[in-house]
C-alpha cells in the first residue's frame, strides 16, 4: 500500500507530532520526536517554502515497507 498526500498540517502530540494529509483528516500519522526531528532537518527549504507561500503544497509520500 503506498500514500501519497497533501499535508494539511505537523502539530505537537503525546510523545511526539502527528502528521494530517489533507484528504484523511480522521487518520494521522504519529511521528516520534528523533524522527520529527530528522524530517525538519532533511527537507528545511521545502518546509519554509510551504509555511512562507499560503499557495504553496507539501506533498508526502511515507515509505511502504
């Protein structure tokens, strides 16, 4: 099974943050606080992008496996 979606919005979570795609707004993905970490690091540039450009899309795509 693979996802692909638009992220609605990261925000704080017990033991970490949870990740909403715009279209599943009843399903979340719970990140720990090492991996929400290495995300913010890793694509920097593309989450300035996306919270500087009210237009703009962040498309996420977890790994399968």
């Amino acid at each position: 099974m693979i996802l692909v979606g638009e992220v609605k919005e990261f925000s704080p979570a017990r033991g970490g943050h949870k990740l909403i795609v715009k279209h599943m707004p009843g399903f979340v993905f719970l990140l720990d606080e090492s991996l929400h970490r290495r995300l913010q690091t890793r694509f920097e540039t593309e989450m300035a992008l996306w919270s500087a450009d009210e237009a703009s899309h962040l498309v996420a795509m977890p790994p399968s496996g």
